[in-house]
C-alpha cells in the first residue's frame, strides 16, 4: 500500500501575499511592543525578562483579532512576534547600557555599534533564565493564537 500523501492546499497569488502582509503586520507588532517593553523596563530600573508573558499575551490577542483567526498560523505568527519583541528588546537593553556606559546618546550607540555587534551583545548577555521566559512567552503566545474565544 503506498503511503499517503497530505494533500496540499490550494493555494493562490492572492494567498500568499496576504499572508506575507500578515507575517509582516505580525512583525511591526512585535518591534513595536519590544519598544515599549523597554519604556517600562527603564521605568523600573532593570531589565525584566518576565515582562515576555503579559507582551505574549498581548500580541496573540491582537494577532488573533486583527491579523488572523484562531488556529495554526496565528499561533506561528504570535510565537514569531513575540521572539521577535524579545530579540528587540535585549538588542535596545545593550544599546541603552553602551550609550550609559560611554556617555553618549542612544542614537549614536546604535549608530556607532551597528546591528552586528548590538545582535552580538545581545547574545552573548542572554543568560538561560532569560531564554526559558522567552520560550515561554512565545508559547503562551502560540496557545492565546491558537485557540478560540469563549
């Protein structure tokens, strides 16, 4: 007996873009709540990785309503939205330690480190407690998308 194959959609031009419009709405959402992420993380003086959740739930609700409805791909795009919040994050936390650190302004430490070494740092000051609230954020994110309201 031969193996079955999933059949696969029926998909058209039209399809696609929209999708892509939508992966990318789902993008400018995450930058846009990594960016107040890190308002409220200077406001209380320290950067608060579990801050994730309550900007997971946010965009899984927003991307559920807006952007998608309930089900797989709004739960790939909030889990996508949402690490992408936490890579702007921590990438503005370094930014904003460089431009303390040597006396400068915010603009010009981005301007002057570059993305590369900005994504770098980044890296390199992400501890694993930090990493388990993003996987978890970015879960909880998916599982907010992915099922329906009451």
């Amino acid at each position: 007996m031969p193996p079955r194959s999933l059949p696969l959609p029926d998909m058209k031009p039209r399809d696609i873009l929209l999708f892509v419009f939508a992966l990318f709405c789902a993008a400018m959402m995450g930058l846009a709540l990594g960016a107040a992420w890190i308002v409220v993380a200077m406001y209380l003086q320290r950067p608060s990785s579990w801050l994730v959740l309550p900007a997971g739930a946010l965009l899984a609700r927003a991307i559920r309503h807006w952007i998608r409805r309930p089900g797989a791909g709004a739960a790939v795009m909030a889990a996508f939205a949402t690490a992408l919040a936490a890579l702007y994050f921590k990438v503005l936390m370094v930014a904003i330690l460089l431009a303390s650190n040597f006396g400068m302004s915010l603009p010009d430490s981005l301007r002057t480190a570059g993305a590369g070494m900005l994504m770098a740092l980044a890296w390199l000051g992400l501890g694993p407690a930090d990493l388990v609230w993003f996987v978890i954020g970015a879960l909880l994110a998916a599982s907010l998308a992915w099922r329906r309201k009451r």
